[in-house]
C-alpha cells in the first residue's frame, strides 16, 4: 500500500426517528505517506465529521452509511470502518486527532501528566518512570517551556495556546502515522496561530506522520498542505495540489472562494462575493449542488449531478464545464 | 414561543408526556364533572352501610360513617387541585416579582431578597406550612396561604437563576445598547425568555403542592371535615385499616398517580421546551 | 479635511478582581488602560488586537454598555460619559452596535418585524403604517425579502441572522456604528457579502464607523484609520495605508507577518511573537509588549513607551524610535 489512507465511496447518514438524511456522499480520496492532505470547506460543508468517521468517532444521530476507509495499520491493510473494538488500539497511537477547542478537550479534574500518561499507559508498557521522561521530551519537543512544573498544573491555568501544544504532544506521543488535525488554530490568536503552524510543519519532518489538516481557513491550507480537496454540501468539488489550487482552481467554487479572498484588502476594488448560501436544512439539489450560487451555470447543470473527474493528471473537479458529455446537452 | 398546539403534539408524540398529559387530564375532569360522576352525597351518612366493601352500589366502598368513599375521592381531586392551582398560584406570583428583581437588579436589593428566601428555605417545608396554619387557624384558604409561601423560595430561586442566564445573553445587550427602558427589557425580552423554566417549575410545584396538601391534612391541620381531602381520608382510614383496607388503598392510589401524572408530565414539559436539547 | 465626530480621551475601563469569602478586591483587570482617539466623520475607525486586547472593552465603553473607570467620549462635542441614565438612553438612537455573534444577538422570541420595529417604537412615535414603511425599506436594505418578516431568527442563516442585526442597528438612523467583530463567526463567502453590505450603507447613510477586528486583511479593506491594541493599550495608530505598508511597532509588524499567506508560491517570512499575551491584571511595568518582543531593550522593562508622532499622523509607542 503506497497510501496511508483510502478513503472509498464513504457515506455518511443523519439517522433521525423517521428519516434517513444522506449528509455526506460519496468521498473519495488518498492520503499518501508523509503527506500532508487539506480538506476545506464552509461550516456545515461535512469536512468534520468526515475526519471524525476515520476513526469511528462518530455518534448518534449520525452513522456511516456506506463506504470503506483502509489504513495501513501495523498490521497489515485494514478497514477502519469495519473494525470493532480493536479500533482502540488503533485511535491515538496510530491515527490520532487533534481539535479546535484545546479548552474543551483537556479533563479539567486531572493534570497535564496524568492526561499524557493516560494516553501512554493504554498503548505502551513502559514504567512511571520512562513514561514520565518521554512526556517531557515530548513537551521540550513542542516548545513548551518549563515543562517539568507544567506536568502538575491543570488545564485551566493554561492558555489556549499552550494547551493546543499540550494537545499536539499528546497526539503525537505514540508517533502516529496518520494525525488528523481538525480546524486546530481556528481558536487561537493570529500570532499564536502563527506559532502552532510553524510548529506542526516543522513536527511533520521529525516524525515522518502523514497530516490530513481540516480548516475553512485558505491561508492555513497556503501554508501547511501539499495537496488540498475542496469540499461543497457534503461532497468533494475539486482535489488538486496545493499550488494548482491557488493559481488554477478549475471549480467555479474554488475560485469564487478564492477570489473572494485575495480581494480582501484592495481597497480599489469592491469585495468579491459569491451570492446565495450553502444549501441547509437537509435540502439538496436534484443536480449540481453548486449550481444555484455559480456564474457559469449551464442548463445541464439544473437536474444533473455532476461526477468528480480527473480534468488533468492529478486535478479532480466535480463540474460540468470540464465534462465533455455535458458539452453535447 | 411556540404555540401552545405545538407544545401540545410534541408531548403527546413523547410516550412519557403522552402519559403525564392523560393523567392530568383526566384529574382535571374528574374534579370538573365531580358532580355529575359522583354516585352519592359526600356528606349523606348511610348508617345502615358502615364499612362496606366496594360493590356495585359503593364503587370503593364506604367508610365508617357509612359515606360513599368513590363520590368522596371524587371530590377530593377538586379539592386538591385547587389547593394546588391556587397555592402554586400564590407562589409563582410572588417568585416571579422577587426572582426578576433580584436577578435583574442584583446588588443589596437581590442580597435581601435571597437571604429572606434562605430563611425560609431552611424550615422543612411541612413544618413551615403546619407552623403557618397552626398560626392562622386552619383552614381551605389557610393551607393555601401556606403551601403558597412554603413554595415561594424555590420558584424565587428558579426565576432569579433564570433572569441571571438571559441578562447576560447578547440580546439583552443588544436591548440595552437600542436604548429601551428598564422596563420594556424585563418585560419584552426577560420574563418571555424564562417562561419554559418557569411552567416547568409550575407542573412540578403543583405535584408537590398537592402531597403537602394531603399531609397537612394528614395530620389534621389542613382541610378540615367534613370537606373531603385524600390526605384527611388517609388518615381517617389508619383505625379500620385491618377490616377496611379499601378506605386506605384508594386515596393512596390517587395521590400518587396524580402526583406522578404531574411530575412525568414536568419532566417531558422541560424536554419539549428546552430548545437546547433538542436537534 | 473631514469633521471629528468621536472623541476617546484618556479613557480607563478596569474591572476588579475579587476574591476569597468576602469578595476582597485584590487587584485591577486594566481591560483599557489610558486609549484615546479621534474618529473622523464618515469614516471607518478600525480597533485591531489579538483576544483580550481590549478592543471590544473599548467599544462598549464608548457606547457605555459597560461603564468606563474614567475618562471622556465627547460624541460632537458633548461628554457621553456625563450623560444621565435617561439622556443615555435617548442618544442611543445615534449611537449603535452590531454584534459579532448572530446567534446569540437576536431575541429568539420575536420575530424579524417586532426586531426591527423596537427601535423606532423606543425613539419615536410612529404609526403602524409608518412603522411598516420604514422596515419594509430598511429589510429591503440589506436583503431581507418582504415575505421572510414574519419568520423567528433561528429561521435563517448565520449570514441572513446578521443582516437582521444590521438592520436593528441602522433603522433607527444612527450617525454612529460600533461593530464589533460583525463577520467574525461568518463563512468566508458570507463574509464579503455583509463586508459588501457595511460599506454600502457606510456611503448611503453617511455612517461612521467604529469597526473591532482581529482579521487584518479584513481591516485592511474597509478602515479609514486604524489603532493597533495590546493588553488594553494603542501600540500604533495611523492613517491605514501607513499601518499596512509601514508598520513601525515590533508588534504590528510581527502581527502583520503571522498572518497566513495566500500563495503556497509566496510563503512570508514569519516573525515568531515568543509566548502568550501576558495577565491584563496589573500588567507590567514597562512596555506590555515587552515580554514577547524580538527587539527589547534595557529600557522596555522599566519605563512605559507612549504614543510619539512618526509621520503625519502616524504614531507609536516604542522605545526604537
């Protein structure tokens, strides 16, 4: 497996007492080694819960309805969504997950160590000792200054920005293979974000951990990712890598996005925008999602739904205008 | 605010509210139609029938002055719920002043608002009403007066708690910073904001309110004869529970499933309207 | 030249810290320490700082939604500080603030009509059919269409929602606008709509703006002047072309640079502001930026910089210059 995530037709349902929602359809994509992947996309656009479905952390009402997720585990290749209990030796010590609101993701009734302990103690059979010496190296690792007393304090008398460090040396205590990072300075200051960036780029190097990174912030995707995919009302619009995506976005959304973030700032000019809203409430278009907010809606695109095709070597776009079949219509 | 239909069919869709709400109901009517369901005078002693067992002529009996248990319990219900409507009355009422003053105005006037409430919260709430009637004489409208100040506390507590929470929301700033009165906050955008805590606290005051009400009379200071109480029938039925059981078992069973019919009926109240738990 | 309309001098905002039993005051939260400015008539003020700042403190205090320590806000000429409750409350119709959380903005328990009527009831006497005259066209303003009047805020989207709070803001014909963080917890395609709709309005209704933000880029593109904030203080102030082009203060130009690039192509070079904000109870002696700054000197720990003119109008507080 040259891949360290496959992500394959995955599926994600609302289950609710009398209906079936289909949330997320059809997400497709690969994460290869040491690679760092970005998913972005507005809120609501299912970028979250696709992060949290990899390791099962979804609960009711939602509920993966179809699809596979094979992981190169160190066991073999293997299908995450298949997996039972044995999931949790996988979760934290092979994937693990870091979240936007380090505040909320500490237990505030127990200290740093005894929650970076926790982590080891499952997956590890070291002594108090070694673990307590590899939670220090960890937080040196991080950038943590006086760790050492930092070990005994509880989350509440950390900043925000100390805790998102604390949360990364958690994560990768085991060094993992995979680390999902979901929205993980969207919290923070723009200097503190800044700083956490910086530090994640740097760790990627000295742990070999592939990063699937999730924001709706182009900027941090600018700065992190190698390879990007776009996603719009629960589907992938557009994959490419990250250089082609900011200098030749193919997907009218993308480049909407796009546009309407460079404009920011020029003042001559008056803000880009694209009209309308996401689509919400569960309702979705018979064809294209996009199609009621773009400019370059074709006739086609009204009651067709267009698939995600290969438009160049390594550049997927879900549209018509780059669809030959669709030309003849 | 959601109408009061919509309210309705959400609980009845919930098995639990489906349950609270017919129960309530059906008390509800019973006290109503007291009249035209009960089989015989309350107060007619039929001396030749002393103690029977329920039979077709008695549906529950009678009791050891020969009176119909079944009309009696009947117009028990009336009697308890309106000590209930009325005392719960008395107690939101007054909570509601004292909590919105005290939550919005906070300060010296909320400091002796809530350490008068303390005080008399610290009494166990039936001795404080026994205290209060003992004091006034007792009575129908007394044991009202008692149970509606004994309840007064926790509903000043619920609504203070409550005006604290939405004094605090954006919106009330939001309020302040169009320039509106005092006044038109508390009332346009506070009290309509802690009207779900509010009604919940009324249907489980009301339950609570009817338990002291039989155990006031219970104990001999509430209603007093001959008008019918479950509470004084109860205790009525301690001397003949041996040969007459029935004229213990069927207040009983009404007190609780009335006061079960109200707290179930709180409980998926609270569910329904609180947004927040809701997808 | 335009006029002055808003006037900040000096003004102090500190909330004390009480604790123990007796609820002891130990100490100040000096949540604005000392800021003044001047904001032009029809023109867009920006109050820029990383959480914490101040900033938002200091926009509230002007609208003394919360009461400032000390200090003066001379709104045309006149102290607002001084005002009595009752005269407050009758200027509120020219003063007025958007919020930066749509959500939680709104009465839930009303609709979008009786949102948009209070203020005109509150301020003036008004018909029905006035009443509706004047929501009709301000809904029409800012997009809301006639049909959605009727609906309750948690109808619509976070995009629509803030739009209802703009209108709330601006029906009753304010000539000054604080908004604080108004696109912040917007997507980024909503948010160019509503930064597209404050500036319309800002020329159809001759608005004056006081605009809070911690997005620079989003600063950059509507302010007319802008004032840097750091635990409560201005660090820099100036004319907005100066700030952006020519940041002079180590924290502006670190903050500036940590700001994501656009262009995977064209990544920046970064300067690293060390650490986090330091505690705005009793804070440092001598500089607050201090403890983070790449370029401290001996003197930055012991004595306070202030505001010194560069250029025009253009002013810093730092020892470098």
């Amino acid at each position: 497996m040259e891949n360290i995530l496959e992500v394959k037709n995955l599926g994600i349902d609302l289950v609710t007492r009398d209906s079936i929602r289909r949330l997320i359809d059809d997400v497709s994509f690969e994460v290869g080694i040491k690679q760092s992947y970005g998913i972005v996309g507005e809120s609501g656009c299912g970028k979250s819960i696709t992060a949290m479905s990899i390791m099962q952390l979804l609960s009711y009402p939602l509920k993966t309805g179809k699809g596979e997720i094979f992981f190169d585990s160190d066991a073999g290749k293997v299908d995450l969504l298949s997996m039972k209990k044995e999931i949790r030796k996988i979760r934290g010590k092979e994937i693990s997950m870091i979240f936007q609101e380090p505040m909320t993701a500490l237990d505030p009734i127990f200290t740093i160590e005894d929650q970076i302990i926790e982590t080891l103690e499952f997956h590890t059979n070291l002594n108090k000792k070694d673990m307590r010496d590899l939670a220090l190296e960890m937080l040196n690792k991080v950038g943590i200054p006086r760790a050492e007393q930092l070990l005994g304090e509880y989350p509440h008398q950390l900043s925000g920005g100390m805790l998102q460090r604390i949360m990364i040396a958690i994560a990768l205590i085991c060094r993992p293979k995979l680390l999902i990072a979901d929205e993980p300075t969207t919290a923070l200051d723009v200097t503190i974000q800044a700083q956490i960036l910086d530090l994640m780029n740097e760790l990627k190097e000295s742990f070999d951990t592939s990063i699937i990174m999730i924001t709706h912030d182009l900027g941090v995707i600018a700065e992190t990712c190698e390879k990007v995919a776009v996603f719009y009302a629960g589907q992938i619009v557009e994959e490419t890598d990250v250089v082609r995506m900011f200098h030749g976005a193919a997907h009218p959304y993308t480049s909407g996005l796009l546009r309407a973030v460079t404009s920011l700032g020029d003042k001559s000019k008056s803000l880009y925008t694209i009209p309308g809203m996401v689509p919400v409430g569960g309702y979705i278009p018979k064809g294209c999602r996009f199609e009621d907010r773009c400019d370059r809606a074709k006739k086609i695109c009204k009651n067709n739904p267009p698939e995600l095709l290969e438009i160049e070597e390594g550049h997927k776009c879900r549209c018509w205008l780059y669809n030959e079949s669709g030309d003849e219509k | 605010m959601k109408s009061i239909k919509r309210i309705l069919k959400e609980l009845f869709k919930d098995p639990m509210g489906r349950i609270g709400l017919i129960g309530v109901v059906l008390i509800i009517m019973l006290s109503v139609l007291a009249p035209v369901i009960s089989t015989h005078d309350i107060t007619e002693m039929y001396t030749q029938d002393k103690l029977r067992e329920p039979c077709g002529e008695y549906l529950f009996g009678t009791d050891n002055y020969g009176r119909d248990v079944f009309s009696r319990i009947i117009y028990g219900a009336r009697v308890s719920l309106e000590v209930g409507i009325i005392s719960v009355g008395i107690a939101a009422i007054f909570g509601l002043i004292f909590g919105v003053i005290s939550g919005y105005f906070e300060g010296w006037v909320d400091n002796l608002i809530m350490r008068f409430m303390d005080i008399l919260f610290a009494f166990p709430s039936i001795l404080l009403a026994l205290f209060i009637v003992s004091a006034l004489g007792p009575s129908i409208a007394n044991t009202m007066i008692a149970i509606g100040i004994v309840n007064t506390p926790v509903f000043t507590r619920t609504v203070r708690a409550s005006v604290i929470s939405v004094k605090s929301t954006e919106y009330i700033t939001s309020a302040r910073s169009i320039g509106l009165k005092p006044a038109s906050i508390i009332l346009k955008h506070i009290i309509p904001n802690i009207l779900s805590p509010f009604t919940v606290q009324i249907t489980l005051a009301l339950s609570g309110a009817i338990l002291t009400e039989a155990s006031m009379s219970f104990l001999g200071l509430g209603i007093q004869p001959p008008d019918p109480s479950w509470g004084s029938m109860l205790n009525e039925s301690r001397k003949y529970m041996e040969i007459a059981p029935w004229l213990a078992v069927f207040p009983a069973v009404f007190i609780i499933c009335t006061i079960l019919s109200f707290n179930i009926l709180g409980d998926s109240l609270r569910d329904v309207l609180d947004p927040k738990l809701k997808l | 030249m335009s006029r002055v309309l808003l006037e900040v001098e000096n003004l102090k905002t500190y909330f004390p810290v009480k604790e123990g039993v007796f609820k002891k005051t130990t100490g100040y939260v000096h949540a604005v320490d000392d800021v003044s400015f001047k904001v032009n008539e029809q023109e867009t003020f920006a109050l820029v700082g990383e959480s914490g700042c101040g900033k938002s403190t200091t926009g509230m205090s002007i609208l003394r939604l919360i009461e400032p320590t000390a200090g003066s806000v001379l709104f045309e000429g006149q102290d607002v500080l001084k005002l009595s409750a009752e005269e407050l409350r009758k200027k509120r119709r020219d003063m007025q603030l958007i919020f930066q959380n749509p959500y939680s903005s709104l009465n839930p328990r009303m609709t979008v009509k009786r949102l948009m009527e209070e203020p005109l009831k509150t301020h003036f006497k008004m018909s029905q059919k006035e009443l509706d005259e004047q929501v009709f066209q301000t809904a029409d303003k800012v997009g809301i269409s006639k049909d959605q009047l009727e609906r309750y805020p948690h109808q619509f989207s976070g995009g629509q929602r803030q739009r209802i709070s703009i209108a709330r803001a601006i029906i009753s014909r304010p000539r000054f606008v604080v908004a604080d963080e108004p696109v912040s917890a917007l997507d980024v395609s909503i948010q160019s709509q509503i930064l597209n709709l404050l500036i319309q309005l800002q020329m159809d209704l001759k608005l004056t703006y006081i605009f809070i933000s911690h997005d620079l880029n989003v600063v950059r593109h509507l302010s007319n002047s802008v004032a840097v904030m750091y635990l409560g203080r201005i660090v820099e102030t100036g004319l907005s072309e100066e700030i952006f082009k020519n940041p002079m203060h180590p924290y502006t130009q670190a903050l500036l640079s940590a700001v994501p690039s656009k262009d995977p192509l064209n990544k920046k070079k970064r300067i690293i502001l060390q650490g986090d904000v330091p505690s705005p109870v009793n804070p440092p002696e001598g500089c607050p930026v201090f403890a983070r700054c790449n370029r401290a000197m001996d003197v930055c720990k012991q004595q306070r910089p202030v505001l010194k003119a560069m250029s025009g109008t253009h002013r810093t507080a730092c020892h470098l210059y």
